[in-house]
C-alpha cells in the first residue's frame, strides 16, 4: 500500500479548492534498470473524488504522469465541513483511500 496521499481543501470565496499529492512511482514500463531489464509498468489507472457525499471527479488516468502527481480542481456547490475522498486504483490493483474536510 502507498503512503497516504496529502489533501488540502480549502473555501475560496463561493468554491472550494482541493490540492492532492498523491505518492506512487507511476512506472511506464518502458524504462530500463541498470541491469538491462525493462521495469514494470506500475501506475494509477483511477481516481474518484466524492465532496459532500456526491461524486465529483471520475476519471482514468495512465503512464504519461509523472511520479507522485499532483491534481488540483475547484469545486462548486461545497462548502466549509464537507468530507472529501479520494480513490485511486492502480494497473496491479493497490487501492488507496483518503479523506479530509474542507477548512
């Protein structure tokens, strides 16, 4: 399992803004270690974003994103105490799962 993803959500006038820093190697699969071999791909395929109890954010994602990436949006409609959560799946099926409240 991967660490725990960092999440600042914050109100910004009649939005919220939520920061993710979600930590994973995201491998491609088409680099080379030292000795010659191809390293795996390993990368998140899915990321969920529920606000409030509603589904904001469904989206698929692949290789081309660097390692540990962050994500930014803005959300309307939410407003200070609304749980956010974060989903994400990866291509060799770790999940990983954190929430925080919008500040």
């Amino acid at each position: 399992m991967a660490d725990p993803m960092k999440i600042r959500a914050q109100m910004k006038g009649d939005s919220a803004e939520i920061r993710v820093l979600m930590s994973h190697p995201m491998e491609t699969g088409q680099r080379k270690d030292n000795a010659g071999n191809v390293v795996p791909a390993h990368f998140i395929q899915s990321i969920t974003v529920d606000v409030g109890g509603k589904r904001v954010i469904q989206g698929q994602t692949g290789p081309a994103i660097s390692r540990n990436p962050v994500f930014g949006f803005k959300v309307k409609g939410a407003k200070a105490g609304d749980k956010v959560v974060i989903n994400w799946v990866d291509n060799k099926g770790d999940k990983r799962t954190d929430e925080a409240t919008i500040s």
